[in-house]
C-alpha cells in the first residue's frame, strides 16, 4: 500500500526518487503551455482508508502542499486541522464535481465508520464566498482571515457519515414560480423561475392536489436552464377540482436544491371534455386467463394429469433421496420432474374446475399436500406468486368445505397446518416456505427432513396414522393462511 504502479511512463518524464520497489516517487514532464506532476504517494492506501494522522504523514503533505503552490497553482478551497495550527486532516475522504452549468462546486466528505470525528476548518478562496450544507439546507457562517484574505467555517465529519457542502460564488436568489393561474386536464402548463437567470437551477417540483396531498406522478428533481421552463403535464386521470368559485386549486412548489429556498404558485385546475369522458368509460373486462396463450399446459389439463402433479408433489415432500435444490425449490426451472415444473403447470389450471376428481380421490384414501409455495400465494403479504395466472387454488378447497364435501381442521400444536378431511383421505395444507429457510441444498434438505419428521409424528404421513385433529372449523382458509389480512 501507499503507491502505485506507473507503467508507459513517456520518454520525455522525468522521474525524482524511487520507493523501495523501485516505483517512481514523482515524475515530471512539459504538457503544452504547463507542467504534468505526478505524486505517487495515495495517503489513503489501496484500500481506500486513510492512515492515521501522524507526524511524518503530515510533514510529507506540507512538502507536497508548498511544491504545487510554487509551481503557481492555488488550491480554491482546503481544509486544515481544527484541533492544530495549519496542520493538514485526513480523517475523511473528500470528492468534488462542479454543477453543470452553473459555477458551484459540490464537495462530497466521507468519514470512515473505524476513524475518528473529524474537526475541519475549510478555507474558500475566490471565486467561492459561501457554503451550503445541502443535507441541512442551511448556509454555513464563514469568518474571514485577514492575514490570508480567504473565508474560513468549521466543518465536523463523524465516522461513517457523509457530508455534502456547495460552495458558491454569491449569495443564491430567492426562487420565483410563475406561470397559467388556471388550466384544464389535458394541458401542459409551463412555469417559469422568474428573474434574469444566468445559471442552471436544480431543485425539486412538488405538486400537492385539491385536498393537500402530495401527487407523486408530478412531484420529481428538475435542472432548469436559463431560458428554460418546468413542464407540468396534467394527466387526464388527475384529482381535479369542482368548476364552482370555490374550488381548491393545486399548489405547486420548487425547492432550490443548494439554498432550500421555495417558492409556491396555485393553479386553478377543471376537468376537460376529454377527461370527463374517461371518467365515465367503462374499462374492459379482466380476462379470466391473462397467460393462457403461454401456458401449452395450462387450462386443458386432464384431471387424471392434474392428480398426477398433486402426487408427485407428495413424493418430494417425503422423499428420502438427498435434497436436490434444483427438484425441491419452486424457484429452479433447471430440471424436469421438479417441484417448479409442478407449480408452473398446476398455476395455469383452474382448480375449480378440477374440485369435484380431487375430492373423490381423496375420499377413496388419498393423502395429497400443499407446502408453502403451493398453495400459490405468499402467506406474508397475500399475494399471489403466479399474478399473471389465477389457478384459484384457495377458492377450490374453500369451496369444497362450503358443499359439505370436506370439513376443515386445526392440529394440536401445530398453528401453521390445517387439514382437509375427505372422505377416508386427507389434504395436508402447510403455510411454511422451503425457499424461506435458505437459497442451498443444505437450508432445503434440512426443512424437508424436520418437515417430514413432523409430519410422521403427527400421523399426517402417506402411509397413515391417527392424526390429532381439532374439531371441524368453519374457519376461512384465506384468513388462515393470511394471517395479516384479518387484522
């Protein structure tokens, strides 16, 4: 650390010191009118991080310092030790770009989370007069030094936090909004900064609606050139306000990004033809199948096919084969004859339409279950995994339970499970995620193992048992499985 490698040095460089690998200490060459140095010395090292203050570093930065000022070259701003007399500080990482089109320049301070507070005194020179602290939105007091003629403010950076400083050249205008005091949806009102403008504004447009709201369709940063105006488009869906007198009408505010300074203008703002009409037109009805046309084994599956994925979901649940990520999650569409492979083609069937063949399989003795992702919708947030498709598979069982077909069940001990009881059979429903538990072959075969385990001990297995099942519940298999939705 504390170099770098220079390599296709030209012939015309000249080089003065070597570290101890041999890597040029500074180099020099002509450069048009002017003179290139290079220091390779990074006092932050390769890792980014900045040494500890101390005295050789801080002797090594003033022999630096005093080389580019006698070449002629005046730093417009530098920061120096609060705590010591004109002692260089580099507890922080320091990045600057001017502002396109304007003639602030941006100063980005970065402190590293392992250092230690930093407590700067920032000197500006000219043509910088003033800075802002953009994250506070507040101008920063400066003293100016006699003995230097520069301005001075004290800066503190705290370890892994950011600072964001605008120096400028004069005190900021206040910003002025004006534009149409009215218009129609539809339209596209143009508002203007006011004043003779020389440079570019940046800031942000907010826009609140007829009851106060913030609309965040209009409400964005904007960079405004001198000559330039804000559009506001209004949409033909936008709140508007009633043709009456008194109708509240939208408040529109700019807020300069480096003074925080704002300036509101109100536009009375009526429904158009054009939106009236929308209003009223009656939108077309959802498709029952919005994917039908890619799913080349969706809605004409066969119920005896539809069974068949049922068990061959039952066979991974309670496979004792070692636990393959790519059969068990139901995110993996890497193989053939996988758990996702079964989702994708039972999430593209109606299961109403297969209600009636389940339930007499499964009163002939069939065991089937429906883990986590099978069941289609994400127990957390309730919503469907498959948006694009509606396998109904909830409404199904639910509708089984209302017909009388099924009854439904709680187990002892067990709140995440519920039990569909058919006939001399029994539809296991498990709201647990397998993808939940980790993204390897380890967190899927380790839930698979304790799910299996638990499910023999409860008498749930495929190959029977007396399970402990509550008394029958009139429940609604939705809020059971959405806990959150019915709070």
């Amino acid at each position: 650390e504390g170099h770098q490698k220079l390599a296709n040095l030209a012939k015309d460089t000249v080089v003065v010191g070597h570290h101890q690998d041999g890597e040029p200490l500074f180099t020099w060459r002509k450069a048009g009118e002017g003179e290139a140095i290079c220091f390779n010395v990074l006092l932050a090292g390769e890792s980014v991080f900045p040494f500890p203050v101390n005295d050789s570093w801080e002797t090594f930065r003033a022999v630096i310092d005093q080389l580019v000022r006698r070449r002629g070259v005046t730093p417009a701003f530098e920061f120096r030790n609060l705590r010591a007399y004109d002692e260089g500080i580099s507890d922080f990482v320091t990045m600057q770009y001017d502002l396109p089109g304007t003639s602030t320049r941006v100063l980005a301070l970065f402190g590293d989370h392992r250092g230690r507070t930093a407590h700067a005194r920032l000197r500006i020179c000219k043509p910088f007069t003033v800075v802002h602290d953009l994250l506070a939105g507040e101008s920063l007091p400066t003293l100016r030094d006699p003995a230097r003629d520069v301005l001075e403010t004290a800066v503190v950076v705290e370890p892994g936090h950011w600072r964001l400083l605008a120096l400028g050249t004069a005190p900021p205008r206040e910003p002025a909004l004006a534009g149409p005091t009215s218009a129609a949806l539809g339209d596209t009102v143009k508002l203007t900064l006011g004043g003779d403008r020389k440079e570019t504004a940046y800031g942000r447009i907010e826009v609140m609606g007829p009851d106060g709201s913030v609309l965040p369709q209009h409400t964005a940063g904007v960079a405004v050139k001198p000559g330039e105006a804000v559009e506001l488009r209004l949409r033909l869906d936008d709140p508007a306000g009633e043709t009456t007198a008194s109708a509240k009408p939208w408040k529109v505010r700019f807020i300069d990004a480096i003074s925080a300074a704002a300036a509101e203008a109100s536009i009375a703002v009526k429904p158009s033809a054009a939106s009236v009409a929308i209003a009223k037109a009656a939108l077309p009805a959802e498709p029952e199948m919005r994917s039908r046309p890619l799913a080349r084994r969706g809605p004409e599956l066969t119920s005896p096919e539809f069974l068949a994925l049922l068990a061959r979901l039952r066979s991974l649940h309670f496979s004792a084969e070692p636990v393959d990520k790519r059969l068990y999650s139901a995110f993996s569409y890497e193989m053939g004859g996988s758990r996702q492979d079964a989702l994708r083609r039972l999430a593209c069937t109606d299961w109403t339409a297969h209600a009636k063949p389940l339930a007499e399989h499964v009163a002939r003795g069939a065991r089937l279950y429906l883990v986590g992702e099978d069941l289609g919708i994400d127990p957390e947030s309730g919503v469907s995994l498959t948006p694009g498709r509606r396998p109904r598979i909830v409404e199904s069982l639910q509708s089984l339970i209302e017909s009388g077909e099924a009854t439904l069940h709680a187990v002892a001990g067990e709140p995440e499970v519920r039990v569909l009881a058919i006939g001399k059979g029994l539809v296991v429903l498990d709201r647990r995620s397998p993808d939940a538990t980790g993204n390897s072959n380890l967190h899927l075969a380790l839930f698979q193992r304790q799910w299996r385990t638990g499910m023999e001990r409860l008498g749930l297995a495929p190959d029977g048992g007396t399970p402990p099942l509550g008394p029958a519940s009139k429940e609604p298999l939705a809020a059971w499985l959405v806990p959150a939705a019915g709070r």
